[in-house]
C-alpha cells in the first residue's frame, strides 16, 4: 500500500513552534519532523526529539533564506542575513550564486544538526524548497550522499493530475517546474526521493477541509508538508495558518483520513 509522510517544517524556528511540532508527532499526528539546525534555539530545542518514537522520521530543512548563517557569507548574506527565496531564485537561474559559500554552509549545518541529533538525517529538504534551485541542488545532493548516505530528498514535482487537484495550484506547479529532474540527479548520488507531493495552499483556508485534497493521486511515498506551530515569532507571516493547523491536526484522526484515500500512514 502506497505511504503517507506527514511532515511538520520549521522545528526549531522558536520555542513555541517546536513544543506543538514535538506534541503533534508524541500524540500520532505526524510521522516526520524537519529541524532548522541554522537557528540559535535548535540546540535546546532538539531534546524534545529524544523522547519521541523512532518511528517519527527526524531530517534537516536546510536554511538559506532569511536566516542568520552559520558561516560568514559576505556574498550571499552581506548584511548577516540571507536573502528572501525570490531573491536566491533568480540568482539561482541566472547562476550567480557563491556555490563555495553555500557549500560551506550546508555543510555547518550537517554539522550543528548531527552534533545535537547524534545521528545523520532520516531525509533532507530545504526551508521554502530552496535545495532544489540549479547549482544549490548539486552541493545538496553530493552532501547528502556523503553525510546520510541512507537519507531521502524532498521532490516537489508529480503528475499533472495531481498537481490540478491540489489547492493553490500555482505554487505546487513552480515548485514542481523547480524540482525537474531532482530524482534523477539524486538517483546519480544513490539517494531516493518521495514520489509524491502535497501541502501547499495560502495559510488562511479551514485546513481541515483542505487537507483530503493534499492526498488526491498519490505515488508509492506521498509526501505531505505541513507547518503546525503556536506563538507570534517577530516576522512570522504564517503565524495564525501554523496555530490553525495545530489545532486541526489534532482533531484529525490520520490514519483513518489516509486509509479514505488508498495510503497507509505509521506513527
């Protein structure tokens, strides 16, 4: 029977975000939780993970927008912060990125993420998909082969279909136009990837009512994000959807809602 992932991003983020990431995932409700290691709480917030299931997919969500770096980077971060993703993404494609200031990057970041974890990533994937952009994607995947051979990387692409049955359709269908070709180049580095994706759409719909629509036209491993959380983080503009979400998430009875759709999801 074809997998769900339910994965909540952004642990790590701020206190508050991490405890509901960490509660959600202890009570069954998600079954994979990606950490921002680049942030100042990460350290104290990785011991929330220690009393969890091993069941509970643990993976990096590596940073290189809007955060503070690990690493000097006067390049791509002159003012000590990187750039918005609009901003990354064009000097992606037009290849004008520092690569030996972001390979330096993620690799301080692999770094701080198994230092505190005390193991490599169950997966990798990137803060707003940015580990998909031309030039980045390589040093990721290379990285990733190298540090957590056994790792899976996120694919934002599926299917036609799948993509117009999801809601806000336009961003699953950018981030899919960014993702092509992503699963070949991981299989070149001996890494699988989901087959699958969904979860985007515009953080002020009831989530609860959209979310069958995130498990329409599965692939063998579907992929789900999410970004449950609770607090107002200074500069957090999706600070209502991530209490929103908490709170549907926790009246959601998940393996009966994947089993409504043909996947089977472990917790």
């Amino acid at each position: 029977m074809p997998r769900l992932i339910l994965c909540a991003d952004d642990f790590g983020l701020s206190p508050e975000i991490s405890r509901v990431i960490a509660e959600l995932a202890a009570e069954g409700k998600i079954n994979a939780i990606s950490c921002m290691a680049v942030c100042a709480g990460w350290a104290r917030d990785s011991a929330l993970l220690r009393s969890l299931p091993d069941t509970i997919q643990i993976g990096l969500h590596l940073v290189l927008t809007g955060e503070p770096p690990l690493t000097a980077m006067p390049r791509l971060a002159p003012g000590g912060h990187l750039p918005v993703i609009n901003q990354l993404a064009r000097s992606a494609i037009a290849k004008l990125l520092p690569l030996d200031e972001i390979r330096s990057e993620i690799t301080a970041q692999f770094d701080r993420f198994i230092d505190e974890h005390g193991r490599a990533p169950a997966f990798v994937d990137g803060h707003q998909h940015a580990h998909v952009l031309p030039g980045i994607r390589e040093i990721i995947l290379a990285e990733t082969a190298r540090r957590a051979p056994g790792a899976w990387v996120r694919n934002c692409k599926e299917g036609i279909a799948a993509m117009m049955s999801r809601p806000f359709r336009g961003k699953a269908v950018a981030n899919a136009l960014h993702s092509r070709g992503l699963k070949r180049a991981a299989a070149l580095h001996g890494l699988t990837c989901n087959d699958s994706f969904g979860g985007h759409y515009d953080f002020a719909s009831d989530y609860a009512s959209l979310f069958p629509r995130f498990l329409t036209n599965p692939g063998s491993v579907h992929l789900v994000m999410c970004h449950p959380g609770a607090g107002d983080l200074a500069g957090d503009m999706i600070a209502t959807g991530r209490r929103n979400e908490a709170a549907a998430l926790r009246t959601m009875e998940m393996r009966d809602i994947a089993a409504a759709h043909g996947l089977e999801f472990r917790s």
